[in-house]
C-alpha cells in the first residue's frame, strides 16, 4: 500500500494511519498499526496496560515521532512536519489527558482561557463569557475562581475538557478519561463524552480499558494488542468476535456477554 | 451505523504478519566487548550527550525569542523572580562575604605595612571573582533549582504535553523567558554583590578595625578598573545561562515521577554549581587574555 492513497480528503475516514513503527531503546512498542479514525464518531482504542495506546495518541498529535510508518489527518501527512508546521495542524486538535493536565499556577477560568489567550485576539469580556460558557455545558458553574489544585478529579477532567473544546476542534482525544473515577463520576464522564461529540460534531478518539465505557458510547472499537491494531469493528461485530484475546479481554471485565460460545482454539 | 469494509475476525488476520526488523543475535564476544566499551566510556558519552542536548536547547530557546507571539507577561515573572526574588539574599551574602574578607586580610596586611591596600584587594577580589561566582551558586540554589523542580512536575503531570498539544511550543513559553531573565539579572545581582560586599569590607576595616577611610577608599579607586568589572559582568552573564539552561533542560527532560523531579532538583543545582566553578577559571583565562590586564 502506497502512501499517496491517502493525500485526498476522505469524507468518511478523518485520520488514516499505516504501519506505524516505533521503539523506545529496546522496547518495540508499535509494530506496525493501521488505524483508520471515522469522521464525527466516537472511536475507542482499547487494550491492556503497556501496550501503546497512549504512545498511538501522542502519534496521532505529532507529540512523538514515528520511527516509520505514516499517519494522514484530512490527507495530510504529519508525519514529516516540523514543530511549527505541526502547531497549524494541532489547531484542528483538543486533548484530555489521563490526569487532566491542569496548570496548577492557575485558576480554572486562567486554564480553560488559556487556549483563547495564545491564539485570539478577542477581548478580556469575550473571553470570560465564552469560558463560562464551556463551563456551563459541562456542568460547572461558579468554578472560574477556583485554583486548579483544589478541584477533585472529575472536575479536573471536566476542566481539561472545556479547556480541550473551547477552540472548537475537531477532532477530540481523551486519553483514559474514566481512570481513577467512581462509578458515577465514570457515567458523568462518559455521558460527557457523548454530548460533546453530539453537540459539537466532533470526531471523538477515546483510549480505554474500561468496558463498561466502551460499550455505552463506542461506535466503534479497535483492540491495540503487541503493537498492532488485532480487531476492529462496532460494538456488536466485536460481541460476534471469534478472537481470543479479545474475547478475553472483554469478558474479563465481566460487563458484557458475548453472544454464541468462546472457541477454544485460539484465534479466527 | 456504517458497517465496516472487513469483519473483525478476517482483520484480525491480516494484521498478524511478522515484523521487519532482524532478530539475529550477534556473536557473543561482540555482546561482551561492547557491554565493557559501554561500562568504560558509557558516563562520559551521557555527559557529551547532556551536554550537547543543553546546547541545542539554548539554541531553541533563541530561536523562540525572535518569533511571535511575545509574551511580556512571561518575562517579566521570570525577570521578578529570577532577580527581584533573589535581591535580598544577594544583598545578605554579600555584606558578610566582604565583612569576613576583610576581617581575614586586615591583621595578614599590617604584619606587611600594607593596611592601605585592604580596600583595593577585597573589591578586586570581589569584583572579579567572588561576586560572579557565589551570586551564580545563590541564584542556582535559589532559581536554578525552582526552575528543575517546576518544568520537572509540569513534565511528569504532562503539562507540558498539554502545551504542545495547544500549539504552544514549550521551549518558548517557559524555557526562552527563564534562560533570558537569568541572563540580565545574573550581572545586575553581581554589581549589588559586588556593592555589598564592598560595604561589609568597610564596616569591618574602617569602623571596627580602624584602617584610614582615606587610604581605604583612595587605594580602592586606584587599583580597581572597569575593566576588571566588565570580566565579572560578562562571567555574570554567562553564569546566568549556564544555571537557567541547565536549570530547564533537567526540568524538561524528567522522567519517573516525584522521585525523577528530585533527582532533576539535585542534578540541576550539582551540574550547575560545577559548571559555574569549572567555568570560572576557564573564562577569566579568555577574558584575561582578550582584554590584557592595562596595569
């Protein structure tokens, strides 16, 4: 497969990834992962610890350099752009990370602003109202003032989630966003995620090892397993599956039951 | 829902191929001559290696400085901190480094008949040497090492990946203001070093010791040129980017939790601190040959 196939804007297909390759040292991390994001859907990348989902999403955002392989967002391969060409290709990007990344110096209005401070140049007023409205959609009212540092952990995330969509992207990463979080706060976070990629039209791209998540907002699922993507499909293709690893991946998890019997002699 | 152009299963397939990179082991004498090759010279390549990457990090950071946007703001944090927060310690050391100077001098120099010449040596002393130096090991303690310990922690709690992930380039929103702030504050604390210094070495000689005022500071003016306090200031200066690039690039570079944050705090200050003194010698060598003492 040619990497020109993919220079054109697919309608369906926002991020295309082909044989991704990349080690740290000894440590083969990727080993080649073709991934294909859908457009406006919520895409979930699930797999153990330590298999790379989140070195995938660093990928995804030119956080980290491939040591081979290409990776096309709206036809454009990133792969070769330096850091400051990357940074217009980021504008397209929000990121929730796994802890929120919050600056801790600052309030929560100084945090979810921050993003408009560096790239608008809209006035002091316009600025406070638009961060009070991402506020409000996510459930947080008279927050502004408050320090980062003082927020629980589902606030932080909702934070870092305003913070994420106040410059409207399109395309949303969260990487392991129930991590850490109660039943209800993961329900919030989930339902959180939904909304968003409804309200905004957003192409979601979510890193989990949570299945009760997954399997409540996914549209569609990839397992990333030994540095490759070994299953792909909807929700339901993936309850049909007769691969092992994944069945015991799943079933593991004990919160969802997949339909006919586990094959007993591996995978296909 | 869109169906997928390939069921699950048959992708599954078709992903498993092998990897393209060899596994053949190399022979057992080469494993062996290359693990003692890195047991040997393995420190020294790390300290190359730190080395250049602290290079190419000031480079990125003036690279930074002439590119929009400019953020003032950033700068003069870094600037109050950097400076206005280390006025009163510099200030503190530097009377009691001269105070102790000169109360160590006065007795060695009357046994000599050279009494007048107290003021001259201290603040030559100090102006060249003293204050540079010991201002730059107090700005490290002071900044150097907030600097490893705050880009450490945003490092590990991935503030910085959040930086990047908004477009902003790390290296110019927090390396480029530190590394120039140190740079204009370091030589500004060495004159107010210098100048303490000078007053703690009067109050001991004049006032407690009863040297002459006159030949005190007569002496003084005779001796001390202002080219031995441009060789301080420009050592200032240097020393100011040797801490605050040392200072970031142990920072930005952490790794391994609060563990890795301590181990960058320590390197920081250790690196820097003997750079600053190694540096020392070699730099008033260059500069002494640059500028051929006029005396």
């Amino acid at each position: 497969m040619t990497a020109t196939d993919f220079t054109e804007r697919d309608e369906r297909y926002q991020i295309r990834v082909r044989n991704l390759h990349k080690s740290f040292g000894k440590h083969h991390v990727l080993r080649g992962i073709d991934l294909d994001i859908e457009r406006h859907k919520i895409n979930i990348i699930i797999g153990g610890s330590g298999q790379g989902k989140s070195v995938l999403c660093k990928h995804l955002m030119g956080l980290l350099k491939p040591d081979e392989g290409h990776i096309f967002v709206d036809g454009l391969d990133i792969v070769p752009l330096n850091e400051v060409e990357m940074n217009g290709v980021r504008r397209k990007f929000g990121m929730l990370f796994q802890q929120a990344a919050l600056f801790d110096s600052m309030t929560v209005e100084e945090n979810v602003s921050f993003p408009l401070r560096e790239h608008t140049n809209l006035p002091r007023n316009k600025i406070q109202e638009m961060v009070a409205e991402k506020l409000a959609i996510l459930g947080l009212h008279n927050a502004e003032k408050k320090m980062s540092s003082e927020l629980s952990g589902g606030m932080a995330k909702r934070v870092g989630l305003a913070r994420a969509i106040v410059l409207e992207p399109e395309i949303l990463i969260y990487d392991e966003p129930t991590t850490g979080l109660d039943p209800i706060a993961t329900k919030n976070v989930d339902n959180m995620i939904a909304e968003t990629a409804q309200h905004l039209g957003v192409t979601s791209i979510v890193i989990s090892h949570d299945m009760a998540s997954t399997f409540r907002i996914a549209d569609r699922i990839f397992m990333l397993q030994g540095g490759r993507i070994v299953a792909n499909g909807t929700p339901e293709e993936i309850l049909d599956t007769t691969n092992e690893d994944l069945r015991v991946f799943v079933e593991t998890s004990g919160t969802v039951k997949f339909h006919g019997q586990p094959s007993m002699g591996g995978a296909v | 829902m869109d169906k997928p152009s390939v069921p699950a299963s048959v992708e599954a397939k078709k992903t498993e191929r092998p990897t393209k990179r060899s596994t053949k082991r190399p022979a057992r004498w080469v494993t062996r001559v290359d693990d003692l090759w890195h047991q040997v010279f393995g420190p020294l390549f790390k300290g190359f290696e730190t080395f250049g990457q602290i290079l190419v990090l000031t480079g990125q950071a003036f690279y930074w400085l002439f590119r929009r946007p400019f953020r003032w703001r950033e700068y003069l944090v870094a600037l109050d901190f950097i400076g206005v927060g280390s006025l009163s310690i510099i200030v503190l050391v530097g009377l009691f480094t001269g105070a102790a100077f000169s109360l160590q001098v006065t007795d060695t120099f009357r046994t000599f008949g050279m009494e007048s010449y107290i003021g001259a040596m201290v603040t030559l002393a100090l102006v060249r040497e003293l204050a540079p130096v010991l201002t730059a090991l107090m700005v490290t303690a002071r900044a150097g090492s907030a600097m490893a310990t705050e880009l450490g922690s945003m490092r590990i709690t991935e503030q910085i990946d959040a930086l990047r992930t908004m477009a902003v380039s790390p290296v110019q929103y927090l390396v480029t203001p530190r590394i120039v702030a140190s740079i204009i504050m370091m030589p500004l604390l060495t004159m107010v070093f210098s100048f303490a210094g000078m007053v703690g070495a009067y109050l001991v000689a004049v006032i407690l010791l009863e040297v002459d005022h006159g030949l005190f500071i007569s002496e003084t003016e005779w001796m001390v040129d202002t080219y031995d306090i441009k060789i301080g200031l420009i050592k200032a200066a240097i020393f100011g980017w040797v801490l605050s690039s040392v200072g970031c690039h142990q920072g930005i570079s952490a790794a391994g939790g609060a563990k890795g944050v301590g181990l960058a705090t320590t390197r920081a200050v250790v690196y820097s601190s003997v750079a600053v003194l190694m540096l020392d010698y070699f730099v008033g060598d260059i500069l002494l040959i640059i500028y051929e003492s006029p005396s």
